[in-house]
C-alpha cells in the first residue's frame, strides 16, 4: 500500500501496469485519484481508497441557537463567536469554536493549504502560495481565529488523534478532520453517556461555495522486485476493483474513487453521499 505522496517519492521502484492490467479497470476510477497514482506519466499504482479534508458540525448546537451551516470562514466566525458566548453563560466553558490539526507535521500543511486556496478568487484560480494577496489574507483570517479563541491555543498540539477526541466528548463546534472520522465518530457513541448529533459537509471558503480540500489516500502498486508481477498486478486490480472498494466502505467507512459507487444506495447510506 502506498500513501499518495509516496508515489512521486517512491515510483521509481514500481512498474507501470499499463501493459499489465485490463484499461477498463483505470477508466471507471477518478482522473484526480488516478493522477496520485502516476510518476513521470507511467501508472505505477491503482487507488484503493480516497480521503479529503472535510467539515463536521454539532447540528444539535446549530438548531438550538436557530443556526445554519457556514459556507464561509466569517459565518463560521460569526456562529462559533456567538454560540461559543451562549454556551459560557450556561456554564460550558469547554467548547472550541473551530478545531484542525495544527501541530508541527504534514498535517498542518494540509491544513495552511487548504485555508490558503479557500481565499482564491475563482474556482480555477492559481495562487503563488505565501506570496500573493489571497495568502496573505487568509493566513491573517487563520491567526485571527486564535487571537479570538474560535481556535483554542492548545490546538497547536493538535493531530487527527488529538482533535478528533476533543470532537468525540463534545467539545468542538466545527472540526476539520478526514472522512474517517464519521465512522470513528459513530462508533465512540455506542459505549459512551456522550452522544449528539452531528453533520458533515465541505469546508468553508472566502467566498460562498468555493472551498478546498486536500487531496489524500491510499494506492497499491507492484514492486519492480518482485518474482511475479503478472500476477500481483492482477491482485492490485482486483483489490482496487468496485467489490473491494465496496467492503471498504460498508466496513470501514472509507471513501471510494471509483465514480458510480457514489450512486450506490447502500454506500450513500454509510458516507452520507
């Protein structure tokens, strides 16, 4: 298996299954999964599962407080300031506004990413990272958030771990988490006094309806060293195929790249499609 970005470092050491797999098994995956899995141009890997930066939210705070769900940074400024402030004077001072990963490791570059491109102007805007308006503007809205405490000091500490149990005991309004998360979510309710309902959907932008995500996920590829790799490559396909991806889903709660499976009724029954 092969994380994403593994492939770019790593493809050297992989063959490219072009001419060992059936090209019917590539096309029923998503060009931008199918892009993680090239290294100068060969395909060198097969998607097996996908992940993006998503957005829960505590949908039993927002209809206590008759709000609705922020499509942009300052409404969830706003909402969090205000619901955060009502919650203090009912004696809950534990609740966080907004939580990510911010500690020191990749996860804070998916995080500094995503902030960053949700304040481009168009949907197919470029951005010169760090080095352009948009940036600039975004990573103050992002210190802003602190200063104001929407984002916790502690959350400098931060990881998909730390943040994700902060959420489990209710203690975060909006979070930032991986698809994941849903799953490990619903599970730490069943043996929990804690439980409260709750929602996904995108994260917000600068602007309504444009946002950003990080792309991420898992591939499987066939060493170049191995004695077989007619028949491992035969094994990738049929581990990346629609029925694997299907269990994954159902059993795990993981994200598919194969296309029509989001039309599937019992996998939009798990993932919420």
């Amino acid at each position: 298996m092969l994380d994403c970005v593994w492939t770019g470092k790593y493809g050297n050491h992989f063959i490219d299954l072009q001419k060992k797999i059936n090209p019917n098994t590539v096309k029923v995956h998503s060009p931008v999964s199918l892009n993680t899995c090239k290294y100068n141009l060969k395909l060198k890997a097969l998607p097996l599962y996908s992940d993006y930066g998503i957005m829960l939210y505590r949908k039993d705070l927002l209809e206590k407080y008759n709000k609705t769900v922020p499509n942009t940074w300052s409404e969830l400024e706003s909402t969090a300031t205000y619901i955060m402030k009502m919650e203090e004077t009912l004696g809950n001072k534990e609740l966080e506004g907004f939580a990510g990963q911010f500690k020191s490791y990749e996860g804070l570059t998916c995080n500094i990413y995503e902030w960053i491109y949700s304040f481009r102007d168009k949907y197919d805007s470029t951005l010169d990272y760090f080095n352009d308006h948009s940036s600039l503007t975004a990573l103050k809205k992002l210190i802003s958030f602190f200063s104001k405490s929407i984002i916790s000091h502690e959350a400098l500490i931060y990881d998909e771990p730390t943040s994700l149990d902060k959420w489990k005991k209710g203690n975060v309004l909006f979070l930032r988490n991986w698809p994941n998360s849903v799953r490990s979510t619903e599970e730490s309710f069943k043996n929990s006094e804690i439980n409260f309902s709750f929602g996904v959907t995108k994260l917000p932008g600068r602007i309504p309806d444009l946002s950003a995500s990080t792309l991420g996920g898992w591939n499987v590829g066939v060493s170049k060293y191995s004695k077989n790799t007619l028949l491992s490559s035969k094994f990738i396909e049929l581990m990346s195929g629609e029925k694997v991806q299907k269990k994954l889903i159902i059993d795990l709660g993981l994200l598919p790249t194969i296309k029509t499976l989001y039309y599937d009724k019992e996998v939009c029954n798990v993932i919420m499609c």
